[in-house]
C-alpha cells in the first residue's frame, strides 16, 4: 500500500532530504562547524538519484543515464566546496547564524527544500514505469548537461587557481569564463539542471510536469537569493571605488557568458529585459556607472 501511495517516491525523498539535513544541522549547531553545509547539500542530490533508481530497480537506460549526471555533478561540486572551505577557513555566510538557531535553522530548510525541489525530475524519471524510445529532446538534454557541467567545473577551477595566486590578493576573478560572465559557474548550472528537465520530458505525462518547478526555483534562487545578488553585494563592497573594476561589471554580462566587446555596448533595458543585468546586483554602485 505504501508503494502505491508514494509511487512516484516523493514522500521518501521528502523525508530522506529532511533526515539528511537535519543530521548536519545537529552537527552545526553543537559543534559550531559550517564546514561541511555544502557538501551535504551536494551529496543529498546523490543520495536521492541513486536510492529512487535502486528502489525502482527498472534500470531503464534514461534513468540510468540522468541519475549518472547528478552523481557526477553532486560528487564534483560537493568534493569541490569542501575541498575548498577547509582551505579557506570559516564559511563567512555563518558569520551571523552561529549565535542565532533560529537563522541557522531556516538556513538548513531552505537547503532541504532546494535539493528536493531541483530533484524533482530525476525522482519523477525513477519512480516511472514508462520507457518510451529515445527521442531528440533525450540527446538535447544530455548536451545541454554536458555543456553546463563543464562550464561549471571549468569556471570553478579557473576562480579557484586565480585566488591561490598570492599576485591576484584583493583583486577580482576576471580570467578565462570570468572574462565573458561575472558568474559563469552558476550559468552552468542552471543549464545542467534545465538540461536534466528536457531530458526527462519523454517519461512526464499529466501533474508530473509540475517538476519544472525544480529548474525554475534552481534559477530563482541563483538569480535573487543566494546566489547572484549575495556575491555582487560583496563585490561591490570590495572593490566598488575601483575604475578597473567598475568598467568590468560594465562590460561583462552577470550570467550568459558573450564578448565583453559586445555586451558592453548593449542598452541598458535589453541588458536588464534579456540578460539578467537587474538593478539590485548593483545596489551599492553609482548608477551612472553602469550606462
């Protein structure tokens, strides 16, 4: 009975996700140690993808092949961040939650609620009995994956080398992707998981298209939460009085990765209509700056 209720595994990755999560929020909140938030955020995405797919245990060739995609990207990132706080020391994004539970609390919903969001498509593929052929939009999906995960990883390394240079110390990321995006990292990502989406679009019939939600809130959290508007903040409080600085933000796109020769001469209300360019990533900066 309980298989039928959950067919499609929604309610045991719901409390596989919240069990997962509230593990490492014990761990933070008694031992004071943020070191590991970000890979328990990425490992939860392997958990999910691979439990569904052993649950199910139809091994159809698309499942295994998306449910591959996200252990991949999870292991990558998580070994990635965590490789990379325990290097740089203290997760500054704690620096006022460590004192505060309740911030710290609502911190590690809203991490649950992410990773059981964006898995939504790879859950739905698992759970399903249906294994049409494959089709067109199977293959536009792996290539979109594929582009978007070594755009991430690529972006990531790249950053990660140029802030181990002691010759770069105070300076901002501006090589490599980061010449084209102020943020090429998250632009891979998003297209990865969009591209798991169409991926899984053969298997989806009826309210099981309501996983798109998953990319959607993927792209709405980059774009207004926790990602852009955070890092552009603090950019711009660094090095906001620097000309050099200023005239990168003005020619490079925030997400889409384009030639600075030719963003830069873009107009403002195609920037902000087509390219993410929105008033709050610059805040704290004169606006005549950015025309």
């Amino acid at each position: 009975m309980g298989t039928v209720i959950d067919s499609h595994f929604l309610a045991l990755t719901a409390i596989v996700t919240i069990g997962y999560q509230f593990l490492f929020f014990v761990v933070t909140a008694l031992l004071k140690f943020d070191k590991v938030t970000d890979f328990a955020g990425s490992t939860n995405f392997v958990i999910l993808a691979i439990l569904t797919l052993l649950l199910k245990g139809a091994w159809h060739f698309r499942q295994v092949v998306l449910t591959f995609f996200v252990v991949l990207w999870g292991l990558r990132l998580g070994i990635f961040l965590l490789f990379r706080i325990l290097q740089w020391g203290e997760d500054r994004r704690f620096d006022e939650m460590r004192s505060n539970l309740g911030r710290l609390a609502i911190f590690w919903i809203f991490q649950a609620v992410w990773v059981w969001t964006v898995s939504l498509p790879v859950t739905l593929v698992n759970a399903s009995n249906r294994n049409p052929f494959l089709q067109a939009v199977d293959v536009i999906g792996w290539i979109m994956w594929s582009v978007g995960f070594i755009i991430e990883g690529t972006a990531d390394q790249q950053k990660l080398r140029f802030k181990q240079s002691s010759e770069n110390r105070g300076k901002w990321c501006n090589v490599g992707l980061w010449k084209y995006s102020r943020h090429p990292n998250y632009f891979g990502e998003i297209l990865l998981w969009w591209g798991i989406f169409v991926a899984s679009t053969p298997v989806l019939k009826g309210a099981e298209w309501l996983v798109i939600i998953g990319p959607i809130f993927l792209t709405l959290l980059l774009l207004f939460i926790s990602g852009i508007p955070l890092l552009e903040e603090s950019a711009d409080k660094k090095f906001g009085n620097v000309d050099g600085y200023r005239i990168y933000k003005r020619r490079t796109s925030p997400l889409f990765p384009l030639p600075p020769s030719v963003y830069g001469i873009l107009p403002s209300w195609f920037k902000t209509t087509f390219l993410f360019e929105f008033p709050l990533y610059s805040r704290n900066l004169p606006q005549e700056e950015l025309i």
